[in-house]
C-alpha cells in the first residue's frame, strides 16, 4: 500500500502530535520515494490535503527545525530525515503499510556501504542480503547485476558524462556498459574490476534467462569478495558516501 491517503487515515488513530505526523510524511516520502525533501509548507498542505488539518506553518518549522530525526534538505527551507533515524522510524511505520518485518543479515553486502544514501540502492541491498539468506538465489543474482548496473550509470551521470552511454535517450545495456566504462579514459578501475563486473554480469544473466539452472548458493559465495570490492569501487566512482 503506497497510497498517501490510506496512509494519512492509519496515522489519524493514532496519538500523533503535528511535528510527528509531519516526521511520518517524511518517512513515507522517503521510503516511497516519493520525494526527498518538503518544505514546511508543502508538509503542512500535504497534511490539510489528506484531511488531517493544516498545522501552523511558523510553529511546524520550529518544532521540525529542533527536532533529532529532521536535518535541512538541499532545497532551500526544505527537511529531511535524519537518516540514523531512518531504521527506527521503519520499525514505526512500516506496519502500517502492511509490510512484514523479517530479519535480515549482511550476507552478500554490508548495509553501511549505502547507508544513508539513495533510498532505491538501500532497497535493493536489503533484497539482495534477504534473498540470500532466504535461499532465493537466483533473485539474489539477478539483484546483484542490477545494483552494478545501476551503479554504472552513476559513475557516468557524477561524472557529467551519460550522454556517452545513452541512445534515443535509453540507457545502453550492460554489456555495453561494461565497455563503456572499461575503456573510458576518465574513468579509472582497479586492475581486477572489469574481471568482477563480466562475472557478476554473467551470474546474473544467468539466473535471469537460462531456462533450467537454478543458482545455488556456492555460485554466490564463490563471488561475495569480488561482489564487495567491485560495488565498493563503483558507489565512491559515483560519488556516493554513506552516512556513518
């Protein structure tokens, strides 16, 4: 359930103060993606807009500005979740979005190499570590390759250059990626990288499309330590640091 609205009447039984209904809509943003960042006066239409009742704007913007779980946006007069936060928050209010908790180690990838970053690479790397540790390992090698594809592209669009991979304005498929940054004169990999990606590549083509494999877990195990290093190299390529 993504609806903002059944979101908002699940929140209105609650006990929620007008700073805490504010925090939650930014959870709720964040976790659906929806947006980053609010203002206080686009929170506080947000809230009217729902039928919870518009806050005032001056005391919200104190309440949010002294508040643990909010820092300042990059938007000017804009807030957004503190993001040491963010898990607690999730334990909160992820009820309510029928989402069920279940526990989740670091089995393929450790959560701090995203953490605090972009919430859609937060996910897949709690996907990829969920799948595995619930034996779905061919959907953990196909999340692999997405999270080193997306990655890719990273590298290009922080370093101002994706209009060299793209065609009629789609992105090129990974193989092609691959080259791409392989050869890339202002891009520069670590000597075993290229090797890690056409693995990693590979593992997951073939979860994907062979009709009768089924990945086992040795497949992955046999690649965590070049999985780390390749993922690794390419977040900081792209200029994402995680929040300690």
């Amino acid at each position: 359930m993504n609806n903002l609205k059944e979101f908002a009447e699940k929140l209105s039984i609650m006990d929620l103060t007008r700073l805490e209904q504010a925090v939650a809509f930014l959870w709720f943003y964040r976790y659906t993606q929806a947006y980053g960042e609010r203002t206080v006066s686009e929170l506080a239409d947000d809230l009217a807009n729902v039928g919870l009742g518009r806050p005032n704007v001056t005391r919200l913007q104190m309440d949010l500005s002294n508040c643990k779980k909010t820092v300042k946006g990059k938007r000017p007069k804009t807030f957004q979740l503190h993001t040491k936060y963010v898990a607690e928050l999730n334990v909160t209010y992820e009820p309510l979005l029928n989402i069920k908790h279940v526990k989740i180690m670091p089995s393929v990838m450790p959560f701090e190499f995203f953490q605090g970053t972009r919430t859609y690479l937060e996910k897949i790397v709690t996907q990829i570590n969920g799948s595995y540790d619930h034996g779905f390992y061919d959907a953990c090698a196909v999340l692999i390759r997405r999270l080193m594809e997306s990655l890719i592209i990273e590298v290009f669009i922080h370093k101002q250059l994706s209009s060299e991979i793209k065609v009629n304005e789609s992105f090129l498929m990974l193989d092609k990626l691959i080259t791409e940054i392989t050869s890339h004169t202002q891009i520069h990999l670590g000597r075993n990288t290229s090797t890690a990606m056409e693995k990693i590549k590979k593992l997951g083509d073939t979860a994907a499309h062979n009709r009768t494999y089924i990945t086992h877990q040795t497949d992955i195990d046999e690649l965590k330590s070049e999985i780390r290093r390749a993922i690794q190299e390419l977040r900081d390529l792209a200029g994402i640091k995680p929040v300690s």
